[in-house]
C-alpha cells in the first residue's frame, strides 16, 4: 500500500520538513480555522490518523485534549515527540508508529474527534481509512477530513508531495456511507488556487520540480509568503460555498 512514507518532503533536514508541515500558513489555516473550531467539548479524545510531523497533535493537546497520533514515518514522528515535549504536552499525546489501515485502538468506539487531515490522497486503498475512523469514533463522534480537491487541478506538487489521487465532493459524500451526517465544502478560491497555478507554471518554465529546500532557504521569502498568505485565505473562506477550492472539507458525524 502507498502511504505517506513515500513523501519526498520526508528525504530532506528536520527544519524544512517542520517549516513545511508546521509552520505553513496553508496547512497551518486548515488546523487552526477548519479543524480545530470543531472540537466544541471541554474534554475529549482525539484520534489523528497519519498525524506526521505533529501539527494536529499540539493543536489538540494545546486545547487540554487527549490525543493519539499515528504515522508509519519515523523521521516525521522524531519531530513530533520533540515538539510536543519541548511544549510540555507530552502526557496527554501518544505517538504510535504504524500504517494507519492497520491501527486497531485498544477500545473501539472511545474517540470523540478524528482528523484525516491531508492523509487519504495518499493512500491506494482509502476506503479502509474512512472505515477504520468510523470503528474507532464513539456514537456521535465527529470525523474531520481535509484532501485536495478536483482531479482536474492535478499539478507538479501533487507528484513531489507522493499523491496518489484527487477526490470530487462526490467521491468522499460515498466513502463516508456509514456515516449519519455529513458536511462538505471546498476551500482555496479564488487566491490559494491561483498561487498554486502560477507557481506551477513557473516550474514548467524552469523544468523542474519542486525543490521544498530552496523554497523556503530565503527567511524574507518566507516571511511574506506566510503573512500575505494568511490574509489571502481569509478572504478565500468567504468563498467556501464554490466547486472550485483546491482543497475539500468534509465533517461526518458517526
């Protein structure tokens, strides 16, 4: 099965991959405005199926939650123990390394919160995903998923990122069958979705791939991307209702 252990991110020093999955205003936008404001109970514990380098983990143990992360990559969970013990959380997470289809919790049925959060697009097989939230979420539990959205907006950071698939709204409303409630909306339009347009085209123009190293080696580069792009995807949110996103949401209550 191709997992998230096959991500070319995964090759490179500790710094570019916590710049790139911590620190990005992007994913950090899905944690923090999408993921996050759905956790509404006081105490809870949450499930983060292909957790890697530990953005959700610290994000729900920052809330006093209990949270499991897994992750088959050992080089992404080193980064998450670290962080989560220079923040002082570390007993209320646990780490486990293992393919997430294969995980089975030690008392089915005792999570309130799960997160697929950039996870499913990665794997051949990601029904089993969806199936194995569904076992481990209690009555009412939510399920929480961020993927990206459209085959038709297939781009060079999909192949470096190891991606084996984009979904349609279609395609992840009939994954979650199992599921009482579901939510479903895009996000990423119109600014994210142009960004990512005209970088690919500038990779095009250079024939190369994408480099995560030289992409954030200018500390000024980095600085403006981050800022201008946390204020691009707040205006992008009012967009939310549209087909067009570069990414979906999906909320499915068990």
């Amino acid at each position: 099965m191709k997992t998230l252990g096959k991500m070319k991110l995964y090759r490179l020093s500790e710094k570019v991959i916590n710049q790139a999955q911590n620190q990005d205003p992007f994913f950090n936008y899905l944690t923090y405005s999408l993921v996050i404001p759905y956790f509404k109970l006081k105490k809870a514990k949450v499930l983060d199926l292909g957790c890697g380098a530990g953005r959700n983990l610290l994000a729900s143990a920052r809330k006093g939650y209990k949270v499991t992360g897994i992750d088959i990559n050992s080089k992404a969970l080193a980064i998450a123990r670290k962080w989560v013990s220079q923040e002082g959380l570390s007993g209320r997470v646990t780490i486990i390394k293992r393919d997430l289809t294969k995980f089975k919790g030690k008392s089915r049925g005792s999570y309130d919160y799960c997160i697929l959060q950039e996870v499913i697009e990665h794997l051949a097989n990601y029904q089993k995903a969806f199936d194995l939230a569904y076992k481990e979420l209690k009555k009412g539990g939510i399920l929480i998923i961020t993927t990206p959205n459209d085959p038709g907006q297939w781009n060079l950071l999909d192949d470096y990122a190891g991606h084996v698939r984009r979904f349609t709204t279609d395609e992840i409303r009939l994954a979650l069958y199992k599921f009482s409630r579901i939510k479903i909306y895009t996000v990423g339009f119109p600014f994210h979705r142009l960004g990512l347009y005209m970088y690919n085209l500038y990779l095009k123009s250079r024939s190369g791939g994408h480099n995560a190293s030289l992409f954030r080696k200018n500390r000024w580069f980095v600085k403006f991307y981050s800022i201008t792009g946390s204020l691009l995807l707040k205006f992008d949110h009012l967009f939310r209702f549209t087909p067009w996103g570069t990414t979906i949401l999906a909320v499915a209550v068990k």
